[in-house]
C-alpha cells in the first residue's frame, strides 16, 4: 500500500513539473512572438506556444484524474529573471536558449515515458506524440538563428554574394585565393623590407617562399574543404534517411513546421508535408534542405577547387615581389606596395562581376585590406629591424 502511494506521488509530482514547464514555455514564446517584427516568424512562435498551452491543458486534466489539487503557476524569482535575461540578451540567444530547453523537454518525455507513466497506455501516447513536438520545435527553432562560422573575413563579404549553383564556387575560391596570396605575401615582403632595410636579396627569397607556402596551403584546404563537404552532405543525407524511416510521424511534423515558416497554414502545411512523405527519397533531400540548408548541386569538384585557389593564390601571391626581381631597396618597396593596392583594387572589381555591388566600393574594400597589411607589417619589420 506504501509502496503504491509512492508511485501514485511520483506521477502527480511528474505531471505537475509536466504542467508547469509547459506553461512556462508558452508564456515565453509568447514573449518573444510579441517582439517579433517578422511577420512569418511571428507566427510560427505563436503557435509554438499554443501546442505547449496544449500540452498544459493535458496535464492539468491528467491531474484532475489523478485526484490533485488544480495545479497554479507560480511566478517565481527564476522565471522573472529568464524573462529578464531574454529581453535584455535579444531574440537570437533567447531562441538558442528555447533550443536547449525543447531539447531537454524531449528527453524527460521519453524518460517518463519509461518510468513515471510505464503503466499508463494513454498517457504515454501522449509523452510520445509530445517528444515529437518538441523535437520539432527544437529543429524549427534552430533554424530562426543564422550559423556564425564564416572562413575569413572575407567569406563574411562573400556569403551574401556567392554566385548560385556549381559554377560560382570555383570562382569564390579564387576571388578567396587571390586576395590571400596579395595579402599573405605582400605582409611578409613589407616586413622582411621593413626589418632587413629594404634588402632585395631578402625580399625575394622570403616573397617566392611565402608564394609557394601559400599557393599549396591554399591548395590543399580548398580541396579539403570541398571534399569534407560533400563528405558531410553524404553523413547528413543518411542519417536523415534513417531518421525519416524510423521515425515518419516525427520528419513529417517538422517539415510541416518548417512550411509553416514559410507562411502557409497549419493545415496547408500538414498536407503539403504528408504528400512529400509519400516520396521518401525526396522527402529526404527536402528535409536536408530545409533543416541543414543542405543542396548537393551546390559542392564543387575538389579538383576544380584547389586548382583554382591554389593557382589564383600563386598569381596573387607573384605580385608583390614582381619589383625586387629589378631592383631592391626603398624604390623597389614603393612599387611592390602600389602594385600590389592596384592588384588589390583589380580583384574587388572582378568580384563585382558576379555580384550586385558597385566595382568601385568592392574594389576600394579590398584596397583598404591591402593598405592595412602594408602599414601594419612594414611597421612590424623597422621595430624588429631596430631591436637587432
């Protein structure tokens, strides 16, 4: 009899954190849905919110059953001050947070499932379908908060400006490769000038080894790194593959959110998503699509693109040290540096070729890199230069 009133304890006690995180989740995106300026994510944050009031509704009829008292939210010094630090931190990092928080939710759903309400059929159908929401939301909400993991400075000009499809990628990497030889190379020849006074000998030698050292560095990482794409877009298809045939009520559900984002209804969204479910290799590609912004024409060859990184990068690279084969000292220091702003100003100019900024703002861009390169390192080079 003990032993029975203990579980029946346990399970009043688990329904009641149930309840009361339900209801703190919906307040929450009903909080940031009232900050929202966006009108599709607005939307989809309100009904976050109304699945989770749902939920609540759930649990608090669960407890009546159970014989306990109708649970009452509590507005405790926590929770205003996770209010406070979602306001105060803005959407971005609050969002993350509401991730985090899906995440945990699932989990404790499936857990309960096996042990606070293993006996209870409904309930744990219940448990079920409510893990999958929140997984759900948990994807949908990973997607409302762009991934910060640009390459170089530059990939942050690039990545509003990228060509679409494969043709463009082998152009970026070489815009990418050109720009990296100019500046690695015409550092390294304006601090070794700086340092050595301007000797040509130096120079040159130190300018066609940084050359080689970065035409094959650059090289190699963008072969790398288009391999290690593809690589990563054939583990992402597979596992989503193996997640849409284990679980299809769970993918479906999410791309219904996912759609949902995209300004259909709730009911347009289901259908839509329950019609590509019936073509599950597409169903697939879709999903790695809308959840990873995965899309396999977009991967380059890796030949094709440490051809041209590494040969742009030699070209780049060749630039600055193209006066010392004629002449060393200041002269020669002052023509490598306008050359060079020149090269620089040339590559910008190309860039604009294949995007919808003006030639001369991309070019003066890149010319300033060039400029802070030069003054910085030959900087460097007469204070070491000074010291020995």
């Amino acid at each position: 009899m003990a032993a029975e009133q203990k579980d029946h304890q346990q399970t009043i006690d688990a329904a009641k954190r149930n309840w009361q995180a339900e209801v703190e989740t919906a307040q929450t995106y009903r909080d940031l849905a009232e900050r929202e300026r966006d009108a599709k994510r607005k939307g989809i944050l309100l009904r976050m919110a109304e699945a989770e009031e749902r939920h609540a509704q759930r649990w608090e009829a669960k407890l009546k059953e159970l014989g306990a008292d109708a649970p009452v939210y509590t507005d405790t010094i926590r929770r205003r001050l996770n209010r406070w630090w979602n306001k105060i931190a803005g959407a971005e990092i609050a969002i993350r947070r509401m991730e985090a928080t899906e995440e945990r939710q699932e989990a404790e759903f499936h857990n309960q499932a096996e042990r606070a309400f293993a006996s209870e059929k409904d309930v744990q159908e219940f448990l079920r379908k409510s893990a999958i929401e929140e997984k759900a939301h948990a994807r949908v909400l990973s997607t409302m908060v762009p991934s910060a993991n640009p390459r170089t400075a530059l990939d942050k000009i690039l990545k509003r400006e990228r060509w679409h499809g494969r043709g463009g990628s082998w152009v970026a990497d070489a815009i990418y490769g050109a720009n990296d030889g100019l500046g690695a190379v015409f550092g390294i020849v304006s601090g070794v000038a700086g340092a050595t006074n301007n000797q040509q000998h130096y120079v040159l030698i130190s300018g066609l080894a940084g050359m080689l050292a970065s035409t094959l560095s650059m090289g190699a990482g963008a072969y790398l790194a288009a391999k290690s794409e593809a690589e990563v877009y054939e583990a992402e298809i597979s596992r989503e593959r193996a997640e849409v045939e284990e679980n299809p009520e769970e993918e479906i559900e999410e791309m219904s959110l996912f759609y949902q984002l995209q300004g259909f209804t709730p009911e347009e969204s289901q259908k839509m998503a329950e019609r590509l479910a019936e073509q599950p290799e597409q169903f697939v590609q879709v999903m790695a699509q809308s959840e990873l912004g995965l899309s396999e024409h977009r991967f380059p060859n890796h030949w094709t693109a440490a051809l041209s990184a590494g040969i742009s990068t030699a070209i780049g690279a060749f630039v600055p040290i193209i006066p010392f084969f004629f002449s060393g000292g200041l002269d020669a220091v002052i023509a490598s540096f306008g050359i060079s702003l020149v090269a620089h100003f040339a590559v910008g100019a190309l860039k604009s070729l294949i995007t919808i900024r003006s030639w001369w703002a991309s070019g003066l861009e890149m010319t300033w890199i060039g400029v802070i390169v030069a003054v910085v390192t030959y900087g460097l080079g007469l204070a070491f230069g000074a010291l020995g």
